[in-house]
C-alpha cells in the first residue's frame, strides 16, 4: 500500500524551500493556515530576507542596517509592505529633545538601532526601540559619523577615525585613521582622506590599511554595495570600484547645474539623489526625475522608493517614485506625512523600522520630533533597557569614549 506524504511530514528545511518559490502575500497567507505553519515562517529570517530582496531589494537593507538586531526580516518587510499605504495610519508626533545650541547637525546618522545626539556635550546614544538613554557620551563634539556591525564600532571626528573591535577577546584590537570619510561594509572598511582611499580588513589581528586608489577628482560620498565600492565626486563623476576593475561615469545631468547639487543621498550609482535649493535630480533602477524648480528643501532621506521631503513650511512630505509622471511638463506629486508644531522645520530626517512600525526622526535647530507610527500595537516593547545583543556594542562605545579623550 502506497504512503502519501503530507506537506506536514517533510522536514523544515524542504518546507522553507518551497515558501521560498512564492511571494510574500502569499506567505503571509500560509501564516495563518495552522500554529504550527506561523511559527515555522516566523522563525526563519531566510524566508523573509529572500522576500525582501525581489520586493525591497534596497530599501530593506537600509531599513536592516539601521534597526541591526531589534528588528529581524520579518519586521522589515511587514514594515515596507506597510509604508505603501503609510498616510492611512495614525501617527503621533511629540518633541523628543531639546538641544541647547543651535545647529544643523545635532543627529548623527541612526546605526545597528542606535540613535546618537551632538549638542555642547557631546555625543549622547539612545536605544531606537526602547528610546531610553544609552550611559555612555563622546566629549567630542566634532563627531560626525559612527557605524556599528557585530564585531566592530567605528567613529569620525574631525581629526579622524576611531576603530575598535570586539572588547570581550584576547584581541582587543583598537586603530586610528586619518580620514574625511567613511563606509562600513561587513569586514572591510573603506574611508578616504582628501583624494587617496583605503581599504581596511577588519579580520586581521593588527588593523592596517592599503590605498587602493588615488581620485583624480575630489570626493563628496562613498558607497558600497554588492561588492562594488562608489566614490561620487564633487564634478559629478562616479567612480566604480571593484576588486580587479575600475569605471567612470557621469552623473546624467547638464553640466552647468552639477556644481549647484550640492546634497546626495546614494545607495550606489544607479541609485541616488542629489539635489540644491530648486534642483532634484533622482536617478533609480526603474525612476528618473530631474526638476529644477522644485519646492525648497530643508531635509531630505532617501528610502530608494520613496523620499522623504521637509520645507521650510514644516511639512514632512512623502515622494512617491512610482506616482510620478514624466514629461517636461510634469509636476512632482506629494503626499503629507506631518507638519511639524508651532512652524517649526527638519534640517535633518532620518527613518528607522521598528518591531511596531517606523520612526522618523525629524531634527530641527533646536530639537528633534519623532513621527511614530504604530502598525502592529500587538508587538511588544523590550523591557530591558541594556539589550542583550548590544552590550558588546556598549562596551565598545566606552572604550572609544576613553581613547577618543585620551587623544
């Protein structure tokens, strides 16, 4: 007598391959066949890495890079799939901080879910899921940057880059780098100083670093993705790195108007934003958008979708790239997300995904606003305000705090 086998009967291995083959609807449909289905799908992040690569391919890996460990794939892409319909939900908006100078650059960039402060101080760190304060502050108020993996901490300031690796081995390997700038890519990390880059293996037991190229143009952002590392410069030339080869191109706009695109914003060069006062220009896989009397702009972040737009008016605006229409007469169509209280405007803006939905942390001269929405309330909050898997980050933090004022 023949035995027919139930999809029940096969191992998780082969079960998660064939979730593998579908979309994402239809895996989360497949979540609500039996318990037993829903934990299987929600415990393996290969599925929902794998969902957001065909369907977010990078803005899941800003939004991952950013949360780290608070959120895993599953949270990115509900989130994503969320943000198609983002003005439907309600918000809150409340002043989160107040700094005591003014300034146009209080936040630094949010990291590995790590939200870091500069006012008169100093550097200070908050938990992006718990929002509660982190007990460690850098007294260096040039700080400009910092990024976090698993094993490595790395921060500039203006006299250069501080790198510290894991504080709990026997190689407590520490260095510093005199740089302009930066970009962390798994274990390597990458940064330039004028126009001469260089390439840092994270894994060998001493940290040093070899120039790999010398720029002929001066550098204004460095990128790296899918193996490729991208110097845009300040002509309006891309320089495309790879281990055996280098290439050229030139940002698809007249010439006369590149030195007035004065911001970008880039994931690599297919992929970018750059703009001034009235000129946008957006180039993407599928999307190219160039105006030049767009609305003035006061902050701006780029989500590879979608781009999030403040005005002086304290609007947050959402830029749809698939709702706009091409043609030179063509006007750019926005959606409100906020408008900021009692006429205050971001000068910065930065998202991050949370298990409950998103953040955006909008800053003005004087404070920062959180937007947040809450798409799934039945997500709970960590109760722990030191997470487990960020106190090695912690402690590398103290470390670079000591070494950063010894210097």
């Amino acid at each position: 007598m023949e035995t027919k086998i139930q999809i029940n009967d096969l191992p998780l291995e082969i079960f998660i391959e064939i979730l593998l083959k579908i979309d994402g609807i239809s895996v989360g449909k497949c979540r609500r066949v039996c318990k037993r289905w829903r934990d299987s799908i929600d415990g393996s992040d290969q599925i929902w890495h794998e969902m957001c690569r065909n369907e977010f391919k990078y803005s899941s890996q800003i939004a991952k890079r950013k949360a780290g460990n608070d959120c895993r794939w599953y949270h990115v892409y509900k989130n994503l799939k969320l943000w198609l319909n983002i003005t439907k939900y309600d918000k809150k908006v409340r002043e989160f901080y107040k700094f005591s100078l003014h300034d146009k650059s209080h936040v630094i960039e949010i990291d590995y879910g790590v939200l870091p402060l500069k006012d008169a101080r100093g550097v200070v760190f908050y938990d992006i899921s718990t929002l509660k304060y982190i007990p460690v502050a850098i007294t260096d108020v040039t700080c400009s940057k910092i990024a976090n993996n698993d094993n490595v901490t790395v921060v500039l300031t203006k006299s250069g880059l501080y790198v510290q690796k894991c504080v709990d081995s026997s190689n407590n390997t520490e260095e510093f780098f005199k740089a302009d700038n930066f970009v962390l890519a798994g274990d390597d990390l990458y940064y330039y100083k004028n126009r001469d880059v260089y390439k840092c293996d994270l894994t060998s037991t001493n940290l040093t670093s070899k120039l790999i190229i010398h720029s002929n143009y001066s550098i204004k952002e460095i990128q790296y993705c899918d193996k490729i590392l991208h110097l845009f410069t300040t002509c309006g030339r891309i320089l495309n790195i790879t281990k055996d080869n280098m290439s050229e191109k030139l940002i698809n706009c007249p010439i006369e108007w590149v030195k007035h695109l004065r911001n970008i914003y880039a994931i690599n060069d297919r992929n970018f934003v750059c703009y001034s006062r009235h000129i946008f220009k957006l180039d993407t896989d599928l999307y190219h958008h160039l105006y030049l009397e767009f609305p003035p702009i006061t902050a701006l972040f780029f989500y590879a979708d979608i781009v999030l737009i403040a005005t002086r008016a304290g609007e947050l605006l959402l830029y749809r790239l698939s709702s706009q229409k091409t043609g030179r007469m063509s006007r750019p169509i926005f959606e409100t997300l906020a408008i900021l209280p009692e006429g205050k405007f971001a000068v910065q803006l930065d998202v991050c995904e949370r298990k409950n939905g998103p953040l955006i942390v909008a800053s003005t001269f004087f404070e920062v606003i959180l937007v947040e929405y809450n798409f799934f309330p039945h997500e709970e909050e960590p109760k722990c305000s030191f997470p487990v898997n960020k106190i090695s980050m912690y402690k590398r933090l103290l470390r670079l705090k000591d070494r950063i004022q010894s210097t």
